[in-house]
C-alpha cells in the first residue's frame, strides 16, 4: 500500500525531448557503470546494451537533425560523446580484468561452477592464483 501512496504523491514532470533522452542516458551509464543484482548481489554490467542505448541516441540524433533546438542539440551530442568514452573505457577494463567488472571478489568460483563442460578442472585453478 505504501508504494501506491508513493506514486500518487511523486508527480513526474512532463514528458518533453531532454527528459526523454535524459532515460535514455540514465539507462546506459547503468549498463556501463554496472548495478548490483539483487538476488546474488552480483554487479551486472552489459556492455551490448549500453551500446544498443547509444545506438538508438546515434539514431535520434541523426533523424532530429535540423528540429532540436540548439540547447537539446548540445545535450544530445554532449551526452552521446560522455556515453561513447564511457563505452571505450568500459570496454578495455572489461578486458584487463573482466572477472572484476561483473562477479565480486569473494566469490569468483560461483561463475566457474556454473559451466558445466570445464568446473571440475576450472574450479582448482582460480584457487591456486
């Protein structure tokens, strides 16, 4: 009951152009940045829909080309150049240490155990390191 209270009284602004890719925004630096799972407190991050966000940005950017404004225009390219960088380096810290980006330190055997072809050899392995 307290959520449904909780919606009536939040009152979203409206929905214009900046707000909307605003979510847009929002949502890929959380695939970028990662967000903990919160059934195995996990951090998940997902690469391929941060880029398929920044993608759909490109295509805004370029379908709205000549109809923005040029205070949205400014926040679009800003905001698609910050996503862009934030990819590239998400990207190569994926590779340096990918085991870092999304499993916590504490527990990388879980992700080993859940391949089934090599988690009888694998297992030992990371404990050894």
């Amino acid at each position: 009951m307290e959520e449904n209270i909780t919606q009536e009284e939040t009152q979203l602004p409206p929905v214009d152009f900046i707000s909307f890719i605003t979510d847009l925004i929002t949502t890929a630096h959380l695939y970028l940045q990662g967000f903990k799972d919160p059934e195995t407190d996990k951090v998940i991050v997902n690469l391929g829909l941060a880029k398929r966000m920044i993608d759909t940005l490109e295509m805004l950017e370029e379908k709205t080309k000549g109809n923005l404004s040029a205070p949205e225009s400014n926040y679009l390219a800003n905001s698609l150049y910050d996503l862009r960088m934030g990819y590239v380096r998400a990207a190569n810290s994926q590779k340096d240490a990918p085991e870092q980006d999304t499993v916590p330190e504490e527990e990388p055997e879980q992700d080993v155990s859940n391949e089934d072809t090599t988690s009888t050899e694998t297992e030992e392995t990371p404990n050894e390191e």
